[in-house]
C-alpha cells in the first residue's frame, strides 16, 4: 500500500522558513514528484515539481523562494521555503506519480502570519 504522508507545516511569520517533508512508503520509483497547494474556494495548483531525471520547475509565485529535492535515502521528497508571504498561505499537498497511477498526502497547513 502506497502512503505518502507530510509534515513540517505551521505558523511562521513573513520571511520566515519552512521545510516540508513528504515521506513515502509502498513505492519508490516515481516519474514525477509535486507540491501542490490549496486554499479555500480555489483550485489546487502545482507550486513545484521534479520529473525523474529532470529539472525543477516552478510556479511564477515562488521561483527563486521555494526548492525541491528528493532524498533518495529517506524515500522522501522536500520542498524548502524561504521568504515566505502570506500569500503562500495554504493547505500544502504531496504528489507523486507513476506510469500508471498518481497518489496525494493528507496535507499539511502553512500558515504566514505577524
């Protein structure tokens, strides 16, 4: 059973950081890992993603502030948030993909606030 479960969200003020991990269990080979986030009444969107093999592409909103990475030794993938707005305030989702499937986290809160 494949199970991907994140963590490292909460409250951080403006410019502040944050590391989410999403550790992953039931799989290990994957053609694509993402972060997604959510916030009421909107559609979930892409904020950073890794193709196996591949570069890194971001969102507009957070290209040069967030970074992902895949930690081959904890079978997780990361996204590390720097600068961080209020605007990035959402429920935060992993993502990852095979061929033939695509599984999703619970998420997890981040929330930007003084």
């Amino acid at each position: 059973q494949v199970q991907l479960v994140e963590s490292g969200g909460g409250l951080v003020q403006p410019g502040g950081s944050l590391r989410l991990s999403c550790a992953i269990s039931g799989i290990s080979s994957f053609t694509y890992m993402a972060w997604y986030r959510q916030t009421p009444g909107k559609e979930r969107e892409s904020v950073a993603a890794l193709t196996s093999g591949g570069t890194p592409t971001y969102h507009v909103a957070v290209k040069g502030r967030f970074a992902i990475s895949r930690d081959y030794a904890k079978n997780s993938v990361n996204l590390q948030m720097n600068s961080l707005k209020p605007d990035d305030t959402a429920v935060y989702y992993c993502n990852v993909r095979t061929d033939h499937k695509s599984y999703w986290g619970q998420g997890t809160q981040v929330t930007v606030s003084s």
